[in-house]
C-alpha cells in the first residue's frame, strides 16, 4: 500500500477543466444547446474550448469565454446534418466544414434505414477521438486537401452491396457502418470471441496503421519497434487466415493486450495504440472530474520499474508506471460500479508485463509524431 500511495499523490490537473456555459451550467460532448438557458454551444478546435455562443446580428457568432474575446466565429456546415456537428471555424475561414468533418471522403447512403443514426454515431465518435489527437498535438489533416493525410470512407454494406471490410490503406479508412449499430456491433463480438468492441476502439485502432506508415519511415524507430512488437514482414494475409482459423495462441494473456493483437505485429501495434489512447482519454477524463484515487478503497499491486528496462530513466519510468497504476484503479472502480448497475465490465483488459512495455513505447512514439 505504500508503494502504490508513493506513486499516487495528488489528483492529475486535466489539460481542460470541465466545460461550462456563461449561465454556469456544465456542457458535454456533444451539446449543441445549452438545457438549462438555451444558449447555443459550440467547440473551437483550436484551442479545444466547448462553450456558449451568443450570435450577433450579422450572423457572426462570439463567447464571452476569456479564452475567445475579440474573436468571431461562425457553425461548421455540418451543424445543419443529421449528425449536428457542434465545431466552430473562424468567422473569417474560407471552409465551410470542420477538420472533423472533413475527415470524410464517403458518406453512407442515407436511404438505407437506420444510416442515419449510424452516421451520426460514427461522426460524433471521430470529433471525440480528433479532439484527443489534437490535445496531444498529435498531427490531422485531411486527405482531400494534403496527400499525406487521412480521410473516411463510411459504406453501408447493404448499399454496397458487397461485404465491407473496415480497414486502412495509405492513408483512407473504410468503417463498416454496420459498426455503428450495436445490435450487429454486440453479434459481432460474440462471434470474433471479444470482450470489447466500440466504435471508439475501430477509429483508434484504424488510425494507428495511418500513424505506423508514418513513423517507419524512419529506419531507426523501425528496428525499435520490431524489438517490441516482431517484424511485420511476416506475410500479413496468411497471419490473418491462420488468427481465423485457429484462434489466439493459448498463452495470448500473457503477451497481448487482445485476441487479435496475437494475429501480426501491425495489429499487436494497432491494438495497444488504441489501448493507450483509451487510457489516456480515461485519465484525462478523471482529471476533469476531479476523482482523487487516495480516496478509493481498492489497491492494485504496482508493476516495478524494471518492467522497462534499463534505458529509461528513473523519472520517466516512473512518471509512466504511476499512470499505469492509475488506469488500472480506475478500470477497477469502474468495472465495480458497471457490475452494481448488472453491466458487462467497462474495462474487461488484465495489463501483463509485455502489454506495459509497448505502451510505453506507444507513449513514446506519441511524441515522436508530435514533435514531427
Ligand atoms: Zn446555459
Ligand atoms: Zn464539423
Ligand atoms: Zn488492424
């Protein structure tokens, strides 16, 4: 116990504290409104502020927050959509879309019953998951203005009329809709023998063989990341067959963080990527609530330092483990409180040694794409 409260002093200070409208009412995520004074809500990407918006005559939008004064402000388009995206542009910019929602090259076919809604939740997600990117200066840019970006194609199988497979190639994500609906999402992971499967996850996970191109291209991060996670020259398409076939090795737990990491070293790195962004989003989160794990009455027994290896330095290894700690507190509180509300586990992960050292890497490889 005194180890683990050595690594666990004060509460973190979020990046944000929790969002408010001018009438003192919290906001969430995704409120375009305010429901207790009206107020229309927005968010401003660029300095990751959701806040109230009063709209001028000229149909300019400004916010009393202190942050935004003498700054103006107009909707992105997609306020309008199904999906009521709630991002603001400069009043001056000559876009009319978002970053966000400019992420998508294909939109699903809206006449398919349920696409609708389908969108709407997948484009909600991907505002969430860039938010975070860009909180931890992580780069995004759009496809369809840079070649080196990213974009979204969100097909609806039965439009298609083919099986689509959600999956990245140089630089564009294809998302089964399908993916969206949790009825088929649920059949899904019963079928695959997953204990977790969001939408969240997909986009993170699809994001991070986007990023992997991008980083080995540098041979030195390359022969590293082959240490941690294997060499990817293994042919990818008989590793898949053979993870379909056969299943995860027996002893997967142990050196993976799912199933499917075990299936090929890209998508061990997918997986844990998605993995640490969850983490971070969850600490960053608790951050903003304020939760004080001193108080909690549950103990975790701390992974040691060693875990590493010996090139980190103490205060780095150390700075990480607690955050590991942390998460696994919280994972643990809040698989407590899903079970007395007769859920399926929130967080239903065991880190092992091997799991804690590629997120480590993964940590590390964050700030190699945020330092460009
Ligand atoms: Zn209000
Ligand atoms: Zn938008
Ligand atoms: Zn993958």
């Amino acid at each position: 116990m005194s180890l683990f409260f050595a690594r666990t002093p004060a509460p973190l200070k979020p990046a944000r504290e929790l969002p408010v409208c001018s009438c003192g009412a919290l906001l969430f995520r995704e409120n375009t409104g305010c429901v207790t004074c009206g107020s229309a809500v927005g968010h401003v990407p660029d300095v990751s502020i959701l806040t109230s918006f009063s709209i001028l005559p000229d149909g300019r939008w400004k916010s009393d927050h202190p942050e935004l004064r003498g700054r103006h402000f107009k909707p992105c388009s997609g306020r309008a959509l199904v999906h009521q995206c709630n991002w603001m542009l400069d009043a001056k910019d000559n876009a009319s879309q978002c970053l966000s929602c400019s992420l998508t090259r294909t939109i699903p076919d809206l006449t398919v019953p349920g696409a609708p809604d389908h969108w709407a939740a997948v484009e909600h997600t991907k505002r969430q998951v860039v938010i975070q990117l860009l909180r931890l200066d992580i780069p995004v840019k759009s496809k369809l203005t840079y070649p080196d970006g990213v974009c979204f194609d969100l097909l609806e199988p039965q439009a298609a009329g083919t099986l689509v497979m959600t999956g990245h190639e140089d630089g564009v994500i294809t998302l089964n809709l399908s993916e969206a609906n949790p009825a088929h999402r649920t059949a899904t992971r019963e079928l695959m023998g997953e204990r977790y499967r969001t939408l969240a996850g997909h986009l993170r996970h699809e994001l991070a063989h986007y990023y992997w191109d991008m980083l080995a291209v540098s041979p030195a991060w390359l022969e590293q990341w082959r240490e941690v996670f294997g060499d990817e020259r293994q042919d990818y398409g008989v590793a898949l067959q053979r993870h379909h076939q056969n299943g995860p090795p027996g002893d997967w737990s142990l050196k993976y963080i799912s199933p499917y990491a075990s299936s090929h070293p890209w998508e061990d790195w997918a997986e844990c990527f998605a993995h640490y962004l969850h983490m971070e989003e969850g600490l960053e989160t608790s951050a903003q609530l304020g939760i004080d794990l001193r108080k909690l009455h549950l103990r975790a027994v701390p992974f040691d330092r060693s875990v590493l290896g010996g090139d980190i330095s103490r205060r780095s290894a150390e700075k990480f483990l607690e955050r590991i700690d942390r998460w696994v507190l919280l994972g643990l509180a809040t698989n407590e409180l899903n079970a007395a509300l007769g859920h399926e586990p929130a967080y239903p992960f065991v880190l092992n040694i091997a799991v804690v050292r590629k997120l480590h890497f993964i940590q590390e490889s964050l700030t190699a794409l945020s330092e460009g």
